[in-house]
C-alpha cells in the first residue's frame, strides 16, 4: 500500500505521480493489479516478493517521504459450513476441528492448516448454526472442490464466507460499533437518525453520498447502505480479497 502524507491528494494524483517517476521495464518490475484505495492510496500487487522490494526500494528513492509505505496483512482464504446441528455448534473449538477431519478423511495435521473463527446459532433455523474456518490455501482449494461436509449427523454446505468489517453505527467499515466515534447514520436514507426510525421511503447510501462529494466522482447513491451491490461495499470487498492469500 502506498499512501501520500498529503491528506487532500487523491489516489489518481498519487497514480499518476508513481507511474510518471516509475518505469517497470527498467528495473524489472511485475505488477499484476493496481487498486485505488482510501486516503488518496494505491494497493499494489506484485507477482512476487522481489518485485514487492524492488518497488519499495524505487518508492523511497524518488519519492523520500511524501509516501508512506505499508504491507497489508495478508490473511487466509474462509469457508462457512452451513446449518450444522446445534450440538455439533456446542462442543470445544479444537473438538470441531478434529471431528470434521475424522469424518472426511482430511489427514494429520489439520489443525495446523484450519482454525475456527467463529459459529453461532442460525437466525431462520433455531436448531442449526454456522461455523466459518480460516484455512490454508490447498484446504480451501480441497474443500471448494467438494461442496459438502459431513458434520455430525448431518451433510452440511460449505462455501466461501467473503466478509466486510462493518459498523452498525454509521455504516462505515473497518471498525465496530462500540470504537466508532462518528455520528449515528441511517442505513436507509442516511439520515441522522437511527435506522429502525426511518420513515423515509426514498433510499440513499451515507457511503456512495460521502465518496460522491469527497472524490468529486459519479456513482448511485440511490440504494441503501447494506445493499450488497453498493459500490462501497464492492469496493472494500475487492480490497479484503486482494489482501487474502489463495496461492500454495
């Protein structure tokens, strides 16, 4: 991630900057996607280690301090197994691990390449509840591939769990509720009101409405702020999976 100290420079500025002093032919560079992210910054992703230290090298040549760079955390890709039995949902952690390695032949050492992040009871379904692992790259290609778990009694689904930090507050991502310090939003008509208050039947995203004004750029801002097709959402979505690491 390359971020400008410049807190009123825009991420086409900052693009425009680095590819101006910046030639990858000429110190071997391989970048394979380039992201605008918030804060007028760039995430760049390079094909391997030694492109990634080559353009931070350049970075801090050309530049010196007029761009803060930051390696993202890269986490592991995370499957969601569906409607398991609530007794199964009850039992340790560590427990759940190994059973569903002994049910579907998964091999030693499982518990080195999964781990359990959350579960919790299904809203629609009292009796079944979800449980999301993290996992290492050739487990989640292994269990992509099969679709379907027997998890106790029961042959559950499984899938991809794609997530967004959100607030419940403002409708803002990464942070929670009980750390924001923003002012309370609607989800709905980004009102400054709460959301089970809202009476307004005309729907506008307090995201989309804040980029919209900020960034000086056309995007719909006429849907509610969880809507999943919200350009914001999108967007930060695509940033998460950009830091997730699906190679071997």
């Amino acid at each position: 991630m390359v971020k400008p100290t410049d807190t009123k420079q825009n991420s086409t500025e900052t693009q425009n900057d680095i590819t101006r002093k910046i030639d990858p032919g000429k110190i071997g560079l391989r970048v394979e996607k380039i992201k605008s992210i918030r804060d007028g910054g760039l995430l760049i992703n390079c094909s391997n280690s030694k492109s990634k230290d080559k353009l931070i090298e350049k970075v801090q040549e050309e530049f010196g301090n007029k761009y803060k760079i930051e390696t993202p955390k890269i986490r592991y890709p995370k499957m969601i197994i569906k409607n398991a039995e609530i007794t199964f949902i009850d039992k340790d952690n560590e427990d759940i691990i190994a059973e569903i390695s002994e049910q579907n032949d998964m091999g030693e050492n499982i518990q080195n390449k999964m781990k359990l992040i959350k579960k919790y009871v299904n809203k629609k379904r009292k009796n079944s509840g979800n449980i999301i692992l993290e996992t290492k790259p050739d487990i989640f290609d292994k269990l992509r591939q099969i679709g379907k778990l027997n998890v106790g009694w029961r042959r559950c689904e499984i899938e991809e769990y794609l997530d967004v930090l959100r607030c419940f507050k403002c409708a803002g991502y990464n942070h929670l509720s009980k750390n924001c310090e923003n002012d309370t939003a609607c989800f709905k008509c980004a009102g400054d009101h709460k959301t089970e208050e809202c009476s307004n039947e005309l729907l506008k995203c307090i995201n989309c409405s804040r980029a919209k004004e900020k960034l000086k750029i056309k995007i719909n801002i006429s849907h509610a702020a969880f809507d999943k097709e919200c350009p914001c959402y999108i967007r930060n979505l695509e940033n998460n999976l950009g830091k997730t690491n699906y190679s071997q």
